[in-house]
C-alpha cells in the first residue's frame, strides 16, 4: 500500500529522473559506435603501454581525419588503446598497425573491426525498427490480456502507462551512456542496444506482474449489476460492474502481493550483472553497466511509478465524471 499512499512523492521522483536524464542525454549526446556511423575500430594491446599523447602524435601524422583513442583493456587484462578512425584501406591499416605497436613493449593488435557507412545507417536504421516493433507488440498483448476489465480504468490505459513506463527504463540508461561517453568515450553500439531490448523485456514483464495481480483482484472485488436498456423499440440487458472496495485499497493490495516477488528477482539480476562486470572483459562491462541502471530503474518504475500512475488516472477520472454528473443535476 505504501506505493499508493505516497504515490504523489513517487510520481514526483519519476518526473525529476526523467527530466535530469533528458537533459543530460540532450547535453551531451550519444557517442555512436562505428556499428552505426561506419569506420574502422584498432584495439592495439602491450605488455608496457606508451602514455596516450604518444599514441596520438604517432596516429595524427597519417592524417586520418577525426580519430578517437581510448585507454582499454583487452580480454587478457593487458594496457589497451582502442582507436576508432574512418574505413582504412589495407595498406592504411598495415601502416597504423605498424605505427601504434612499435610505441610499447608487446605491441599487438588484437582487434579489427571495419564497418562501411551504408552498413551503419543500416544497422541504425534496423535497431530504430526493433525497438517500436518490440513497443508496439507490448501495446497488443497489454490491451488484449486487460479487455474486459473496464472497471474503472480501461485496458487501453494500461497499456499507456505501461509504455510511459519502458520510456522511464529506457532514459535512464540511456543516461548513463551519455554521460560515459562525454567523459570516458564509450560508445553505443549494438551491444547498446541489445541492452535496451533486454531492459525493456525485464521491465515489462516486472510491470505486467503487478498489473496481472491487479486484473485478479478487481475480478474478486467486484459485483455485476444487471440493467435493461431500450434501444429502438427492443430490450437489451446491460452488465455493468462495481467494486466492493476502493479501486486504490486494490491496486495497493496488489502491489503489495507481488513485491516480494519484484525485488527478489531485482536483487538476483543485479547479482549476476555485477559479476559479468566485475569478472567479465571490456566487451561486456558496459553491456553489464547499462542493463544494471535499466533493471535498477525497472524495479523502481514496475513497483513506485506504474501503480500509482493508474490509480493517479483513476482518481482524476472519477473526479471528472463527478464533476460532469453534478453539472447534469444526476444524483
């Protein structure tokens, strides 16, 4: 119940997380990885790494355009420096190779990777379509398993809050790389968008609990009422539902049946990513980091932010019919 008791704090916690990661994302941006701009990516690894500025001076004498170097890791554990520069041909990638590991002791390269820019608008353009399709197929299933519930709030607007939800999960995160790609350079890449599919799958599958538990409870609390209606001449019987307890005691019941359930598989999750941070390689770390805000913000939005918005919803309409009925003289 405390979720609907102080529904107003939650909501209004919501409101400033999502206004803060907006304005970071709009601020700093997302540093796009070479999977949707095209380019090339070295990761050139040492047994005693030369200082940055080195590498720098020695990348900027083939006069490659634009170039990134950031300190890394390889798999191995070993001092790294990705350089991210524009689609090298082969001789340029001979020569850069040969520049970057005579820097250091145990110079190697232990990664490539080259991507064209029409294969990177591709890319961008097939992760723009994965995320509305996977948004619009929630919608469906949401409105599809709520009809018939109607009392007093409709399956349509579970589905709505449902999505308002997911965007919360989805800026927060989203945040994160922003903010670690203005300051660190990590880039969004594929990875990073696997991890907001994984996000919103987590986060609408915690928020659907809740609002399952809901369906079940307003199924038991309620009583039909059966009205006669007359429409052009002929009878039509009406059923029409009313709840036995207050809408909000309900939802808040609900909330409180499921949230055992919530944070034990929060905490499990959160578990098993700081592991794949901690021990896994700097492939992975930032996938790990990424989904470790988004369930961190999917527990907090299936159990304080969805709830109360449908009550917040409920109330006002309520409000609004009364208002409406009082204008009409019906008692």
């Amino acid at each position: 119940m405390f979720a609907i008791i102080y529904k107003k704090i939650f909501l209004i916690i919501a409101a400033v997380i999502v206004t803060v990661c907006v304005a970071l994302i709009a601020w700093f941006g997302l540093n796009p990885g070479i999977d949707f701009t095209g380019g090339s990516l070295t990761e050139v690894s040492y047994d005693v790494a030369p200082d940055k500025e080195q590498v720098e001076e020695q990348v900027a004498t083939m006069d490659l355009g634009g170039v990134s170097i950031r300190v890394s890791l390889d798999d191995a554990g070993k001092d790294a420096y990705l350089i991210k520069t524009r689609d090298l041909k082969e001789a340029e990638r001979e020569i850069l190779a040969g520049m970057v590991t005579s820097l250091g002791e145990g110079g190697e390269i232990t990664r490539f990777t080259s991507i064209g820019p029409v294969i990177g608008q591709e890319l961008q353009d097939k992760a723009g379509w994965a995320v509305f399709g996977v948004v619009t197929i929630i919608i469906l299933y949401i409105a599809f398993a709520f009809a018939g519930i109607g009392t007093p709030v409709s399956s349509w607007m579970y589905g709505l809050v449902t999505i308002c939800v997911l965007i919360f999960d989805v800026l927060v995160p989203a945040a994160l790389m922003a903010v670690l790609g203005y300051f660190l350079g990590v880039e969004a890449d594929v990875l990073f968008v696997m991890a907001l599919l994984a996000v919103l799958g987590y986060s609408v599958n915690d928020t659907i609990v809740v609002f399952d538990r809901v369906r079940e409870n307003l199924k038991i609390n309620r009583v039909e009422i059966k009205k006669e209606k007359k429409e052009a001449g002929l009878m039509h019987e009406e059923i029409e539902y009313r709840l036995t307890k207050p809408y909000e005691e309900i939802v808040g019941s609900a909330v409180q049946q499921s949230l055992a359930r919530s944070i034990n598989t929060s905490v499990t999750t959160l578990v098993t990513l700081s592991a794949l941070y901690l021990l896994g390689g700097s492939v992975t770390q930032t996938f790990a980091l990424v989904l470790f805000a988004g369930v961190l913000a999917g527990t907090y939005s299936s159990i304080c932010v969805a709830s109360p918005m449908v009550v917040a919803y409920a109330q006002w309409k309520g409000k609004k019919e009364a208002a409406m009925d009082a204008a009409m003289g019906v008692k």
